[in-house]
C-alpha cells in the first residue's frame, strides 16, 4: 500500500460514501495542556472544515459528525454552555463558506431543548444549503441513537395510525429515521482511543467498518483520516455474504 499521508486516494480506491465519526478527546487534549476543556472544544471545531472538503475532494458524498449526545447535557453546565456558544458561533461564521462550497448542512437530534437562537440558526442553514450537492454534512445535536429508533417508530404510527406494529418491516420503519436522507455509513471514525459507538446511529451502523483510532479530535488531521480512509479500502466488504476472494 502506498503510504497514506501522500495523495490520497489512489484512482482505484474504494472510497467510502458516508463517514460518520465520533469526535472524541477535546476535553482530554486541553487537560493534557493545562488549558479549559472548552479550549478543547474550540481547537477540535477548527479541524471540521478542513475534513469537510477533504472528504469531499476524496469522493465521499455523506459525512455525518457526532458532535453533541443526549447524554452530554450531564456535563458541567459551563462545559455544555460553552458548546452551545460554539455550535452558534460556528454557524454564524461559517453558512456563507458552505453555501457557496457546495455543502449541504443537515442538523439531527431533538433540538427541542436549544434556545430559540440556535434554532433559528440550524433552520436558516439547513434552508441556504439546501440545493447543495457537493457533500452533505449531517451534524448529530442532542442525539442519541434509540431515541432515534423510538422517534421512528412514534413517526410510522403516526403515519399509519390504522396499522398494528407487527405490520413494521425494517424497510417501512427506514424512512422514518433521522438519516433517511443518507444512506448508511460504510465507515464509523472513533477518535479519541475509545472503542464504543456509544449510542451513536444505532440502526445505521449495522454494516460499517469501524476504525477506532488513539489521536485525540484536535490533533486528528488530514494524514490521520488518510489513514481511516487506506484502513477501510483494504477491507472485503461482503454485507453477509461469501467473499469473491474466498469463492476463488
């Protein structure tokens, strides 16, 4: 394999469609440097725009960030209140970027709990970039995968209020998802040294190859997703079934 810090991909690579990852370790990268963990969080929000257009230099049309969980209201409340400043901030500064880059933002989770600010915020992005086509970047807010799943199910009953749960197929219950817009990830990024998905896209993940890796998300630059992306290319994707390589 060529090294994977050096153009990157090879013509004849397999190239993920969508890649979600779990942004984890600013807190840690901080602490290890004397400063805030919300220092952290700032430093991590600077690497999203460079991935975002690598990603879609690379071919790679979904990519979906794990960027605030259900269960990270159980933070400090400064913490928490700092990452809701970040995500306003980073939206104010950076919807004109992705409009006229080619990025489609999409904002998933319950964003009941946001102010009406933020909200307005998620609204007008989601609306200014919407015809955009170059890559969509789904943004994972107060998310938590079963409450996605729970969230469908309540959605398909309302759709069809005369019909029994026992009439639900995997394949009604997938259009009420809150990824319906993206196919399924192929590859799930793990920063941070962990090796969980920690209640991220539960259902969708159910196929993807799983890199988890020991750099910290501020530090996790370029030449580390190469690295992602060259792991996940020398895989044998067989959803189930036998491999051509072992049929030969």
């Amino acid at each position: 394999m060529n090294d994977p810090t050096i153009h990157w991909p090879p013509s004849d690579a397999l190239v993920p469609r969508h890649v979600a990852i779990i942004m984890d370790g600013n807190g840690r990268w901080a602490k290890q440097r004397g400063l805030p963990r919300t220092f952290g969080h700032s430093s991590g929000a600077r690497q999203v725009k460079d991935l975002i257009n690598h990603c879609a230099d690379s071919g790679v049309a979904f990519l979906t960030l794990f960027a605030f969980s259900s269960e990270n209201w159980k933070r400090p409340a400064e913490e928490v209140s700092s990452l809701m400043s970040l995500f306003v901030l980073y939206l104010e500064k950076e919807i004109r970027a992705m409009r006229m880059e080619g990025v489609r933002l999409r904002v998933i989770g319950d964003i009941s709990r946001f102010d009406s600010r933020l909200r307005n915020l998620i609204a007008d992005a989601q609306r200014e970039t919407a015809d955009n086509k170059r890559i969509t970047v789904t943004v994972a807010a107060n998310y938590g995968g079963r409450w996605d799943m729970v969230e469908a199910v309540r959605r398909w009953q309302q759709a069809h209020p005369g019909q029994s749960a026992l009439d639900l197929s995997e394949d009604d219950l997938a259009p009420y998802l809150s990824t319906a817009h993206a196919p399924d990830p192929d590859l799930l990024i793990r920063t941070g040294g962990e090796s969980r998905i920690s209640n991220f896209l539960l259902w969708q993940l159910a196929y993807a190859e799983l890199y988890f890796s020991d750099v910290l998300w501020p530090d996790f630059s370029i030449q580390e997703m190469n690295k992602a992306m060259a792991w996940f290319a020398d895989k044998d994707r067989r959803f189930g079934a036998v491999s051509d390589r072992v049929a030969s």
